[in-house]
C-alpha cells in the first residue's frame, strides 16, 4: 500500500492536486460551519457561479482567470452581504438572482469564445488534476490567508454570528467582521472551483459541518471535527479518482462522511 501511494504521488500533477485540494479543505470547513450556523449556507453556491461567470470571461478575454474572478467574486460577496440586509430584497432572493445572471453571463461568454464543452466542464465541475504551478502557488497564498484570519479573528467572529446586536454592544465592529467574513468565504469558492467546479463547491462547504454537527456538541469540537472529515474525504476521493471525475468523487465521499456521522450521532443519543 505505501509503495502504491509513494508511485502515485511521484507525479507531479497528483502533488500539486494534494496540496491545494488539504488547503482548500480546511479552509472550507472552517467556513462552512459559520456559514451553516448563520444559515447562510447557499452563498458558496451562488459565489461559485459569480466565479464561474468570471472565468468565462477571462477566457473570452484571454486574461489569467484567477486575477479576473477573485476580485469578482470577492465584489459579488460583498453585494450580496449588503443586499441580505436590505429589507425588501431577503438573502435567498440576492443569492437567487445574482447567481442565476452571473451564470447566463458566464455561459454566453464561453459562447461567444468559441469555447468547447471541456473548457466548460473544466468551470463547471473542476480540473484538479490539471493545475499548472502558478495554479498552486496563488491558491496556496490565498488558502494560508484564509486559514491565518480565520485563526487571528475566530472569536470576533464568532461572537457576530452568535449573536451580531449582542456583539456589537459588546464594542465588537459587526459589519467589519461580517464582510472580513464574506472575504474569506469569497476566496474560499474562487480557490475551491479548481477542485470540484462551480456547480459542486457548496457540498465542499457544507458538507463536512454538518457531518461534524452531528457528533461533536461544542464549537470548537465541531470546528476540529469538520477540519478533520473534510480533508479524509478529499483524500479518499482523490485516491478513487485516477479512472473517474475527481470533484464529482470528492463530493460523494462527503456525503459519505455526512451520512455515517448522521448515523453515528442518533447511536450516541439514543445510548
């Protein structure tokens, strides 16, 4: 087994992909927790079809994708922030629309490129396997960013997600750690779409806090559990992958994840 895992990691392709797809990971659970406890799960969802929107036309424009979509996307997380507390437009209705026209754009702009069904694909459900170095090192950058933030200022955050009017009375800046927050969920989605594409990269948020909320009772517990099944899953998926899609598999084995945890959970309490 260890000199089958040693030959497959001899490639260079593969290393890359578990660099990236680790990072990615942590940075995903560690978000995807804030994001399900505010239930605002569905904007890594409607992020990654703003990213999908971007890329599309950054190829149309032959511009490099990831220095087009990162500040899209990171635009489109703040509009939507803003739009969520607009009271005539609620947060799903924001999510819903912008999503819905990035995605048109997206699509009519791949068109007007000329653009194949793989390039398409590649938007759409991941290329991990093909990263090139620069690929590696920007989503390494962004990734230790993510991750050293979300250390720095957890507890801030935490407290505005818990209770933002009790925060905020509390001196804590709401609206400052809010869009810090929809920042690092921004660079999160423009990273992760590498991995599993624009149409999967919610389940890579998602997924692993909610596994996680079924065992662990605390906040830290679930935050280290959700570290810890996001990162096996990426693994095992990325080992079941070498004859099948890579984000597609990443994604079932997250799923995988959640319905083993939801199974062990009802066995702790009915014990």
């Amino acid at each position: 087994m260890f000199e089958y895992l040693s030959e497959m990691f001899s490639y260079t392709f593969l290393r890359y992909a578990l660099i990236v797809g680790v990072l990615v990971s942590l940075c995903a659970a560690l978000l995807g927790v804030l994001l399900v406890l505010r239930r605002f799960s569905m904007i890594g969802d409607g992020l990654s079809h703003v990213g999908f929107g971007a890329l599309s036309v950054a190829y149309a424009l032959s511009a490099a994708p990831m220095a087009v979509a990162v500040p899209v996307v990171i635009a489109a997380a703040f509009l939507l922030l803003g739009l969520s507390e607009n009271k005539k437009i609620k947060g799903d209705s924001a999510i819903a629309v912008v999503s819905s026209s990035a995605l048109a754009i997206g699509v009519v702009a791949n068109a007007l490129a000329g653009g194949s069904a793989t390039d398409l694909n590649g938007y759409l459900f991941g290329s991990i396997l093909a990263l090139e170095k620069s690929d590696v090192i920007l989503s390494v950058i962004l990734s230790v960013v993510v991750i050293v933030l979300f250390v720095l200022f957890k507890n801030r955050i935490f407290a505005v997600t818990f209770d933002a009017p009790f925060a905020g009375s509390a001196g804590v800046h709401v609206r400052f750690y809010n869009m810090l927050l929809a920042l690092l969920i921004a660079i999160t989605v423009v990273v992760g779409m590498q991995i599993v594409g624009s149409m999967l990269i919610s389940s890579l948020i998602i997924f692993p806090a909610l596994a996680a909320m079924q065992i662990a009772e605390s906040f830290r517990g679930v935050i280290l559990l959700s570290a810890v099944l996001s990162v096996v899953s990426f693994l095992v998926g990325l080992l079941c992958s070498l004859t099948l899609p890579a984000g597609a598999m990443i994604v079932l084995c997250n799923l995988a994840m959640l319905l083993v945890c939801t199974v062990i959970g009802k066995c702790i309490k009915k014990a």
